[in-house]
C-alpha cells in the first residue's frame, strides 16, 4: 500500500502531526525515528541536516588563502551531511528512498529556512545512487492546532506553488557562502600580504553589525563635551513645596540633537536670569489630562533577549540557550527562535486553558502570585478576542514566545527567571490598560520686565490595569505633587543654578544592539530597499546572538560589563572595506537589496539565475578591488600617539599597517623607526602600543597566530639593533626559554615545585608560556615533558597543573576555543601515558537504552 512521508522541522511538531491526524486518518505506529499509519509516515529533522559547499576543487584550505585562489564562484554547490545530525540525515533518507512512500509532504515551517531544510534533504537523498521521482506537496501551518494542522492537509500547496519560495531559499544560503568565503579570503589575504596569516572574516549580517558598533563608538571618541546650565526653583504654595525647572516655551529643535528647551548655553544668561527670579512669587497655571497605557506585545525572541539583558544581564546566547531549554527539556514555553510578536487567530481556546494552567492554585513558588493574576483574568473575562494579541497577518514561521500548558518543575534558578518574565508578559496583554492623571505644571515669574516659565510634572497612576500583574498599585492623588489652586500665587523659596556639560552617546549593550540590528531597515534611504527589510533586519532572531558570539570569538569586540566595546581589529576592517570603496558590505542596504530581489523571486518575478549572476559579480569586484590595490596604505582616520618615539623622541604616528616615526613636527619621514601594527595576526589595541612603547615590553599577550595558523601566547619587547642603531619588536618568550634553547643551565631555586613530572619522578616548573620537567631543559635534557600555561585560549592555572600531575587529569575546563571551527568546547586535560603526553579528555556520553530493552533488563534482573 503506497504512503506519503511527512517531514516536519522538529520533533514536536512532527508529534503535533501524528496526534491531529490520528482521529482522522487512524492510530499511528510509534517506531526509534518516526510514525506509521496505513496512510502516513511522520519524520522530522532537528534543524538543517545538510549543508552547501563548493566541490572539492574549488575548497581552498585556508594555508592557501591568496589572490591567486580567488574569487571562488562554483558553477554548482555540493551538499554534505551536517556532522551532529549524520544519524538523523541517514534514517530520514531510508524513509524517503522506501518503495511503498509514493509522495513527499514539505511540512517545515512556513517560510523560507523551512523550505530550505525540505528541499536540500531531498535533493541530498536523490543525489545517492537511485534517482527519487516523487511527488512533492507542502503542508502550510501558521497555527499548531489540531483543527488548524486537519484545515492544512485539505488544502496542501503544490510544489509547483512553492517554487518561487524554494528558489529564494537556496539563493539567499548560496549568496551567503559566496560573499562570505570570498570576502573573507580575499581580505585576510590583502592583510597577510607583508606575512603571517591575519584572519579577517566579514559576512552580510557580520559586518553591517558591527559597522553599527564601530560607528557607535566613532562618535563617542569625536564627541566634544559642551558646556551647558540649568535652573531650578523651589517654590512654596499653601499646601507645601514643588520644585520647578526654567524652560523657553519659544523652544524649537534643529539639527542640535544637544538642544533642549531647558538647557541655556551662556553661564552669563544663566545667572542673568537666575538672579532675576531670586526672591520673586510666581502665578500658577496648570493642566491635568487622564492618560493610558497599554501592555507591551507578547515576546518574539529579540525583545526577550534585549528585555533579559537589560534586567538580569544575561548575554543574547544565554536567553536563547534558556528559552531552548525551557522548550525542549522542560516544555513549558512554545518554540523560542520566532520574529512574530502575536498569536493565530483560532489559539483563544488554547490561551484559555493555558491562564487554567496557571490558575491553578498549586503553582510552584514564585509563580503561586501569577496565579491570582490568571485567576481573576479568568473571572473579569479578560481573555477575549483581540487584533492586538490574535492576527494571523502577524504570525510568520512561528508565533509568539508563551507558555505551553505544561506547568513548570524543577526549574533552575535562571531558567525561573526567564519563565517568569515571559509569564509576566503573557498575562499582561489580556489585562486592561494602566490608567494615569499626568498633570503639567507652569509657573510663571514675572522679574526684571520679563517673563520666566518653570515647569513641573506630575503623573499619578490612578488605575493600575496590567501594572498589577508587575506588583503596581494605584497611587494616592497627591503621591508625588502637591495641590495648587488655579491662579495660586506661590513663594519662591530659592534659586539654583547646575552647570553640566553633554555626554557622548552610549556604548551598545547586547539589548541596543539587538534592537539596532532588529531595525536596521530604518537606516536605509532606498524606499523599496527599506520596505524589504521592515520585517527582517540584519539577522533573524535565532541568528541575531550567534552573530554577535561571533564577533567576540573573532576579536572584533569585546565585553565590557555589559557594554560591547569594538576593538582595533574592527576599526581597522572599515578602514579597509572604506579604502577600497567596498562599504557596501558594511551597510545594512545589501541585506535590504537582497531581500527586495528575493521577494521578487518568491513571486516569479525574477529569476534565480539573474539573482546568482549578481552576488557572483558582487563577489568578483570585492575580489578585484583587494587584489589590484596598489597604494602603500589606506586612506582613513588614523592616531597620532602620545608616546614618543623609543629612538629619536619624534611624534609617531598610525597609518593602516604600521606605527611609524614621523619626526620632531609630525611631518617628516622621521628617524626609521616603525614596528607593525598586527604582529603574528594580533591587532594592537591604542592603549597597548602606548604602554609598550614607554615600556619597551609588554605581556604575556593572547591571540596570536603561527603562520600555520595556530594561537599562541607570548610578550614583545623592544630589542635595540646595535649595528642598525634602531629599535626593533621581538617575541619574548622569556629569559628562561632563551636559557633552554642555548643549553644553559636553568634555576628553579626560587620556585615551589608544582608536582612530580608524569614521565620522570622529577620536579615540574613553571618556565617561560610552560610548565616543564626540570630535567628536560638545560644542558643534556634527559626527559621531554612539556605543557602549556595556555592552551587553546584556555589558561592552566598552578592548581590545575598540581591535579594534573597528582591524579592524571584537571578538573572540566570550559573554555577551550577549537582551531577548527573556533567554537567553545569543555574537556578535562589528562596525561596519556601511551602518548606520553598532555591531552583532551571529554565527558562520558549518556548511553541511551531503548525503553524496551531496559525493561527487559530490569525483569532480568527481578
């Protein structure tokens, strides 16, 4: 009997499936990777399973990243299993190739990446030996109910419908790779060109974002602190004291975003007017209006990450890490990675009983006073219809972040506070608005034959609405401003006078910055282009954190508290996508130029292969541009250091490679002095070649590259070349290891032992960037142990070596960076005694024993 194979992104969703269907179409058949009916069978992947990339001769090693390779524009992608989902790729791949499947259904989620996914698991199953020739149709949900999951398969779409959608999908992953690979490569090549290898990554949504920073803190260093005043007054009415503050009620903006209505920029003025207004009574006059305010939408994941930054500092990657596992372990929030900020038209029901849940006076903890909020919801009818709240227009792949009806246990302290604030958020928009009395107060001073105006304001929460569900309770009339009759005439009881000065604008945080990149459609003039990019911005939500993690792992920022700070290797990639009039990559229009063409190529308007010949003609002028500069420097915006030059006491100065000695005046070619400014792929931030050049050392200093590629740690100094008579950068890897490598006896005297060598018995010392055997330095080495104090960006601390050399292994280290991929990983280094070496040691996977196996064991046993 033939059957259709479903594939689902998840497996929840492919679960959703099999329960909806089942009263329809029969009991389904649960087996290690998917469901059976006699009509269907029910799969999922977990996410991509394949992934493009260039055929072999095209996949230039990074050894060989020169203008000589590039550009890289494959005349097809090849696709090859993505490495952690290998067992799942294979076992929905034999479902696909069964004989008795006659039909495919695309039933990813609703939008392009879910399109994706569908469509590069079936072409990766039809690339293997037996062509498919199977029908292909797509399940459209944007609601998980069971009724809405039934209404979607009697309306299946057809793969003609979605070819447009499926075109654009591949598209938007290929232009990625190729202006990624291709920017990538030929900028580290441009900047390895005097040696050494100097990684320089730049990627669509990359680099845009952290033009955003780097901008950010352009003005910050630009900015010129202007000096500025302020009056304030109190005064003294029948029923007590308010204070006012002097305002021009003439006030107009400009183009001075420093302008205010209430800032006076001539200290003269400001004394003119305050000694005016000593002393003298004031007529009052003031305005009460009734305000409202309603409750903040439900969360999408970039509002929960900027929200969760701002309140418990948590990084954009924790909250999504969180979220996931509030999903996935504890299953008590919907699918997290989702842009829609609204709920399907048919979920009242659902949210209905989700308020039950959360009634429900068992109620762990915290949450036992949420509970009296869902209560009273509940009875006051508050869960009603709304287009605030229910808009299918509104509702993308997913819907908004809420809870499931799963009550929640056992949560982790953090885990709690994310539960809570998405809780908090969900009850809120039911409640009615918060209803204020917001009174603005004018005092007017009549001196000197002019007139002066003070304002105050009040506002009074008269009724709290969904403030109550956030502890807010209404507030007496006169909580923050006392009463005046109208035309009251009041004292003025003193004068002062406040001199401040501008400030510059903020550095980003992960919350302004993820709302930066969530709109960063506003920073675009083209009309068409912005339109595009209203519902996108740079990233989507589930990429949004991993593109900053990213930049971090890269060196382009670094984290400051909970500022993001860009570091000189940023600075320098714009001065060179500038100097070589390629910013085009660094702005947010080349996401909102793609998104307008995709768009059109989702409507049949244009063709993929126009599309592709575009990006691979983009890709081929960034290329060109690197490869046919041929100027010493870059132009661009560059320092002149405090620190004078170690040799002739000259002004040295910055350009794009190096800092150079440029004479007594700034303006001659100077005394020759000049060290690089990216030793062994390390870019030297300001302050560091400041320190070093007074010093003439500095370190021990992370993030250096072998020209093989490999980081290590090492100090500079300043060696002076006698016959040169000039001043030189060296890597110091210290006195000691100069000692071994000449054979010289070394002292360890005047240091403790750390522990027994593994290898000899003998005593291990710290000694230069390692920890070694004391017999395997100095003259006549008779054992080789050796260690490093750093590895893979992780530091070995003295206890740590201490356990190492003690018990055979460290505690679990969490941050090792992989060469590799340049990801994070956790392992215990140990001693292999057969390698006779340090090395990884990883956590013992779970093994996991099929449910019926396990009881068969256990009856076994009983």
């Amino acid at each position: 009997m033939s059957k259709s194979l479903i594939i689902a992104e998840k497996p929840s969703v492919a679960q959703d499936i099999v329960r909806a269907l089942t009263p329809t179409a029969g009991k389904f058949e649960k087996a290690a990777d998917y469901f059976e009916n006699d009509r269907y069978v029910v799969t999922s992947a977990v996410g991509h399973l394949v992934e493009i990339k260039a055929p072999e001769e095209y996949d230039v090693k990074r050894g060989k990243w020169s203008f000589a390779h590039l550009p890289v524009v494959p005349p097809h992608f090849d696709l090859a299993p993505i490495d952690k989902a290998k067992t799942r790729l294979a076992a929905v791949v034999k479902l696909v190739k069964r004989k008795d499947v006659t039909e495919l259904i695309n039933a990813c989620d609703a939008g392009r990446e879910g399109e994706l996914i569908f469509r590069l698991i079936v072409q990766y199953a039809d690339n293997l030996k037996t062509p498919l020739n199977k029908p292909v149709r797509r399940l459209w949900l944007q609601s998980m109910t069971p009724q809405a999951i039934r209404d979607g398969f009697e309306k299946l779409r057809s793969d003609e419908q979605m070819r447009g959608l499926a075109d654009a999908a591949r598209s938007r992953s290929e232009a990625d790779w190729l202006v990624g690979i291709n920017g990538t490569r030929a900028m580290t090549a441009f900047n390895s060109r005097d040696g050494g290898f100097f990684l320089t990554t730049v990627g669509r949504v990359q680099t845009p974002t952290l033009s955003i920073v780097v901008e950010r803190e352009e003005k910050i260093r630009k900015h010129i602190a202007r000096n500025y005043w302020e009056i304030k007054a109190d005064f003294g009415a029948a029923a007590g004291e308010y204070e006012g503050k002097w305002f021009d009620p003439n006030f107009k903006k400009n183009d001075d975003a420093d302008r205010r209505a209430d800032r006076l920029w001539s200290e003269a003025e400001a004394q003119g007017i305050a000694a005016a207004v000593k002393g003298q009574p004031g007529v009052v006059t003031e305005e009460a209006k009734p305000s409202t305010q309603a409750s903040p939408l439900l969360y999408d994941l970039t509002t929960l990450q900027r929200e969760a930054n701002s309140r418990f500092g948590f990084s954009a990657k924790t909250t999504l890490s969180l979220a996931q596992a509030l999903y996935e372990k504890h299953k008590v929030l919907t699918y997290p990675r989702t842009d829609s900020r609204a709920l399907p038209e048919d979920y009242l029901g659902t949210v209905k009983q989700t308020f039950e849940m959360l009634a429900h006076e068992d109620m762990p903890g915290p949450l036992k006073e949420l509970s009296q909020h869902a209560s009273k919801a509940l009875k006051a009818g508050y869960v009603k219809p709304s287009k605030r709240v229910f808009d299918n227009a509104k509702v993308s792949d997913h819907f908004a972040i809420i809870p499931t009806l799963q009550a929640p246990k056992a949560l982790n302290e953090l885990e709690a506070k994310l539960y809570d604030l998405v809780v908090k958020r969900f009850l809120a928009v039911f409640y009615p608005s918060a209803e204020f009395m917001v009174t603005t107060r004018i005092t007017k001073v009549a001196a000197a034959g002019a007139q002066h105006h003070f304002q105050t304001n009040g506002k009074v929460l008269v009724n709290p609405g969904w403030l109550a569900v956030y502890g807010k309770e209404a507030q007496d009339e006169d909580a923050n401003l006392v009463a005046v009759q109208p035309g009251e005439s009041v004292s003025n009881e003193g004068v002062s006078l406040n001199a401040l000065a501008t400030k510059p604008p903020a550095r980003y945080t992960e919350a302004t910055l993820l709302s930066a990149m969530e709109g960063a459609g506003k920073l675009i003039d083209d009309e068409d282009f912005k339109a595009a990019m209203q519902e996108k911005g740079l990233g989507t939500p589930a990429t949004r954190a991993a593109t900053i993690e990213g930049l971090i792992l890269e060196k382009y920022m670094l984290r400051e508290g909970r500022e993001l700070v860009p570091t000189a290797k940023a600075f320098q990639l714009m001065t060179l996508l500038r100097g070589l009039d390629i910013e085009d990559l660094t702005k947010p229009e080349l996401t909102g130029n793609w998104e307008h063409q995709l768009a059109e190529m989702e409507h049949g308007r244009l063709s993929r292969d126009q599309f592709m010949k575009a990006i691979a003609g983009l890709a081929e002028r960034i290329v060109k541009k690197a490869k046919e500069y041929d100027r010493d420097t870059i132009p661009g915006d560059y320092a002149t250091l405090k620190a004078p030059c170690p040799n002739c006491g000259g002004v040295v100065k910055e350009n794009y490679r190096r800092f150079t000695c440029t004479g007594s005046a700034g303006a001659e070619e100077g005394c020759g002095f000049s060290i690089t400014k990216i030793p062994a792929g390390r870019s030297f931030e300001l302050h560091e070649v400041e320190q070093f050049l007074v010093d003439k050392k500095i370190g021990p200093l992370e993030g250096f590259r072998s020209k093989a590629g490999w980081p290590f740690t090492a100090e500079l100094k300043l060696a002076h070349d006698e016959v040169e008579s000039q001043w030189k950068l060296e890597f110091d890897f210290g006195e000691d290891a100069k000692q071994a490598e000449e054979g010289e006896a070394v002292d360890f005297s005047a240091q403790t032992t750390l522990g027994a060598c593994p290898k000899c018995g003998s005593s291990v010392f710290e000694h230069g960037s390692n920890y070694v055997c004391e017999k395997s330095v100095g003259p006549g080495p008779s054992c080789d142990f050796k260690t490093g104090k750093v590895i893979l960006t992780q530091p070995v601390d003295h206890t740590q070596l201490a356990k190492l050399l003690e018990t055979g292994k460290t505690d679990l280290l969490e941050n090792f960076v992989s060469n590799k991929t340049r990801r994070k990983f956790k392992a215990f280094l140990a001693f292999d005694k057969k390698e006779g070496k340090v090395s990884f040691e990883f956590e013992p996977r779970a093994a996991k024993v099929p449910a019926k196996k396990a009881a068969a064991k256990k009856a076994a046993k009983a």
